[in-house]
C-alpha cells in the first residue's frame, strides 16, 4: 500500500486520483467511477467530489491500494 501525502485537512477524491497518478483529467476520474472501480475504505464510491482524509483506504483497480496520510 502507498502513502499518499497531503497538506490540508482533506482532499477531493477526484483530486486524490490524479496525486495518486491512476488519472490524468476530471474526466478520467470521473468515468472510473461510473464503473464501480474504485472503493473508499472497502466501500464502493461514486462521488468524485467526496472528501478523504488522513487514514483513508482507496482502492483504484488497475491502479493500486493507497491511504491518505498527512504531512
């Protein structure tokens, strides 16, 4: 599992996507979803707009297992 470091209190999980480079564009992340392809602490998530924060488990298929940390 991957860290992924942030500097604020949350990040969107659009944004995440594309720190995490499994997307390039909103689109992308957005598309991604539509599929059921991504899970947020075992749960499946189809918001792009939903905020993660330190301690988060999201699973991207095709991409990887990572967890949000702060910094």
């Amino acid at each position: 599992m991957k860290q992924i470091f942030i500097h604020s209190e949350y990040i969107k999980l659009d944004q995440f996507m594309k720190l995490a480079d499994c997307v390039s564009t909103g689109g992308m992340a957005k598309a991604l979803l539509a599929e059921d392809a991504v899970l947020v602490n075992d749960e499946k998530e189809d918001r792009r707009g939903r905020k993660l924060y330190p301690g988060d488990i999201i699973k991207v298929e095709g991409c990887g297992t990572f967890q949000v940390a702060a910094q």
